[in-house]
C-alpha cells in the first residue's frame, strides 16, 4: 500500500505539466516555483500533522502524494523551462546539470530518510524533507524575469 504513495506523488508531478506550464506563463517562473517549494512543504507536513499516532495511508496519499507531488511539479516544471530559455550552445549540458538534482536526491535522501527514522522517527524524517521543500524556495529567489528580446527570440526560433 505504500506504493501507492510515491506512485500518486509521481503521477501529479508529471501530469500537471500542461497547467503548470500556464500558470507559468500567467504569474512567471519565479512565482510558480515559490509556491511550488511552499505547497510541497505544506503537504509534507500535512502528512505529518494528519498521522498522530501510527501513519494514516489515505492522508499520506492526499497530503504527500497529491498536494506535494503538485509542489514538487511546479517546481520541475520551471526548473526545465527556465534553463531553456537561458542557454543557447550550452542548452543540453545546463538541462543535464540541472536535472542531475533529482537524480542525486533519488539516491541520497533514501538512506538518509532511513537513518533519520531509525535515530529519531518517521515523523522526524518527514519534517526533515519539509524543511529541505522550504529551502528549495531560496532557489526560486534566483529565477530572475526573462528578458522580453530573448523571449522573441525564443518565440521567433532566432
């Protein structure tokens, strides 16, 4: 049953890209990965805040998989946009170094979530990553506009 957690946490990553990509384009890059890394944190602790005593599945699947996998696409989404759109020769090594994030939380946060577990709780190790989802908002800080020549540019495919 607790596949099914990560596998709702995927699914709304992934299938929210369409309206992400308008939301985007309405309040911009900087704006939408804020509130990403904030509603992924708010979800993480939701779950947390909903499971007193032993892990309640179905609020882990709401809170975790549906409002943080939402979190977490906003801020997916305009991490692989917004590289795009500031690099031209180098497009495809930014886009790698980029998305090599995901990969490296991939293998490093497993263990280190087990190791917080078994030291202190679940609950300690799910507050743990509410913390980290808030700290990607510093990132968010550094997605700066995109200057209005370069979007022509990008529309016009200069």
């Amino acid at each position: 049953m607790y596949g099914l957690i990560s596998s709702v946490l995927l699914c709304v990553t992934l299938v929210a890209g369409p309206f992400i990509s308008v939301l985007i384009d309405t309040l911009g890059f900087r704006k939408v990965a804020l509130g990403g890394s904030l509603l992924a944190a708010l979800g993480i602790f939701l779950s947390w805040a909903c499971s007193p005593g032993k892990p309640n599945i179905w609020a882990i699947v709401a809170c975790f998989g549906g409002i943080t996998g939402l979190g977490f696409g906003m801020m997916f989404q305009t991490t692989v946009i917004i590289v795009g759109m500031y690099f031209d020769k180098w497009r495809p090594l930014a886009t790698g170094i980029a998305m090599m994030g995901t990969g490296a939380g991939t293998i490093i946060f497993p263990p280190l979530l087990s190791v917080i577990s078994k030291t202190w709780s679940w609950k300690a190790a799910y507050l743990f990553q509410a913390g980290i989802a808030l700290l990607s908002a510093s990132f968010a800080l550094l997605y700066f506009p995109v200057p209005m020549k370069r979007k022509l540019l990008l529309t016009l495919n200069l």
